[in-house]
C-alpha cells in the first residue's frame, strides 16, 4: 500500500467540471484503521498528523489486540476522491483515542454523511462513534474493516446486534488497504444519503 501512495502526483487537479463537493468523515475507535482507508482511497496525497506513539500514552490510550501499531493520529487524516466529473469527496479521518474525541464535533460540522469503521476485536470501541453520529443525526454506513489473523470472526448480522443498529443503516465488510474496497465503502455511502434525500422528498 505505502508504494501505491507513494506513485501518487503530490497535486491531483481538480476537474474543472467539479461542482458538488461532499464532506465525508471516517469514524471509529483506536487503530481500527481510518487513516488507512483514507490513505487507500485518496486521489491526492493524503493530510495526515501521524505521531509516534510514545511511553507518554501508557496507562491513556488502550493499544490491546494492536501490537503492530506503532504511530497514531492527533488530529485528522485528510484527502479527497472524484467519484464522477462533477462530485468530489472530501474525506475527513478523524482521532480514535477518547483524549482526542472533543475534536469529533468540529470535524462533524457540514458533513453530509459518515462512515463508521468496526474492529470485532474492539467492537465496543464503535460505540461512542455511533452515538455521537446519532445525536448530529448525521446518517452513517458501519463497514467492518477485515484484518488478518486469528481473532473471532462475526457475521455481520451478529455485529448488527451486538452494536444495535437499526436495519435502514448499511453494513458491509471492507478491507481498509485496498482502494476498490474502500471506494466501495464511500459509494455505499453516498448511495445511502441519496435514497435518504428520495424519501425526504416523498414525505408529504
């Protein structure tokens, strides 16, 4: 993945028939892999306040089932993604530690949309980003980032149940560090807001 990103132009032009822009925030708990989603699908080279994790954070930030981490971000990722001549996502990553959650309410505001990505092995940690989603009442898509290893393998109506979610929110699987994966995730998304916008627009 990191020469893929690295073959990549330091500046993509925008098309000049761009005209709908789309704010679009990753969300979820600590190293679940929101960065690297946004770093996957990222037509540009991707924003990111990456910083080496350090002893300072021991006894802070919970690093469990996380033993290859070793840097984690601090503010947000940042990058962008013409899904069409004319629409552009601008994706937002934003922090998982909870010492930086204050930060989610600024990143939420003018989002159009979001995206919640769910490790099974923490899937207690999806939670607060749910919740906040819902209090905004920013609709949402969960994708249930596929890692490698041993770890239990849940269903994803198993995940349903265990994170509550209502049956109108999508849930589909995903693997962060593939770019057609993670594109898949950000169109699931928008393929959500728009049915939400038609049935906005057949309420009487």
């Amino acid at each position: 993945m990191d020469s893929a990103i690295s073959e990549l132009p330091a500046r993509t032009p925008l098309a000049d028939s761009a005209e709908t822009g789309l704010k679009i925030v990753v969300v979820g708990g600590f190293g679940v892999g929101k960065t690297t989603l946004v770093r996957s699908v990222s037509e540009i080279r991707p924003l990111n306040t990456e910083e080496v994790m350090t002893q300072a954070g021991v006894g802070v930030d919970d690093p469990a089932g996380l033993t290859a981490k070793t840097t984690t971000t601090v503010a947000f990722d940042f990058g962008r993604i013409s899904l069409n001549d004319r629409m552009v996502l601008y994706l937002f990553g934003a922090p998982g530690q909870e010492r930086f959650w204050f930060l989610w309410d600024g990143l939420f505001s003018g989002t159009l949309g979001a995206v919640v990505l769910v490790d099974t092995r923490r899937m207690s940690d999806s939670w607060y980003a749910i919740d906040r989603l819902e209090h905004h009442r920013t609709p949402f898509v969960v994708a249930v980032n596929r890692f490698d290893g041993d770890h239990p393998v849940f269903s994803l109506e198993e995940i349903r149940q265990a994170l509550s979610l209502p049956a109108q929110v999508p849930l589909i699987e995903c693997d962060a560090r593939v770019r057609s994966s993670g594109k898949h995730v950000l169109i699931s998304l928008v393929d959500h807001l728009h049915e939400l916008a038609r049935a906005r627009e057949m309420t009487p």
